[in-house]
C-alpha cells in the first residue's frame, strides 16, 4: 500500500521537525512546547491512520462487511 509508506514517510519528517526544535537553543522552552503541540498532535493523528490501514492490510473486511475498525480501535 502506498498509503502506508506515504504516511511511514510523514511521521519520519514530523520526528525529524521535532528533533530540530529540540535541539535549537536559541527557542525558549515555552516557545518550543508552542511549536511542538501542532506537529505532535498531526502525529497523533498519522499514526493512528498508520494503525487502522495496517490493521485494514492485515484483516481486509469480506465483501459486503464493515471493516469493523472501530472494534480494534483503543479509546484513547
């Protein structure tokens, strides 16, 4: 699935974008936390696209059924 690797990639550069807040001394704490809160919620959201399209490759619904993710879905 393209999808995955599309989404595998994002998550890699959200990761890479974070790593470069953290590491830029020159942004106050409270700044960064501010910079960060966007790109981890995105994340957040990626990676719970990344599990229910793994779990959709693994578990393909027969024809006709709901997929029933949101019975695998944890209610976080």
């Amino acid at each position: 699935m393209n999808s995955i690797k599309h989404i595998q990639n994002a998550l890699k550069e959200l990761d890479d974008e974070v790593q470069k807040i953290l590491l830029d001394w020159s942004i106050a704490l409270n700044e960064k936390d501010n910079l960060m809160l966007p790109i981890l919620q995105q994340k957040k959201v990626l990676t719970q696209t990344l599990e229910d399209l793994t779990y959709l490759k693994d578990n393909p619904p027969s024809q006709n059924q709901p997929c029933g993710i949101s019975k695998y879905r944890d209610d976080n």
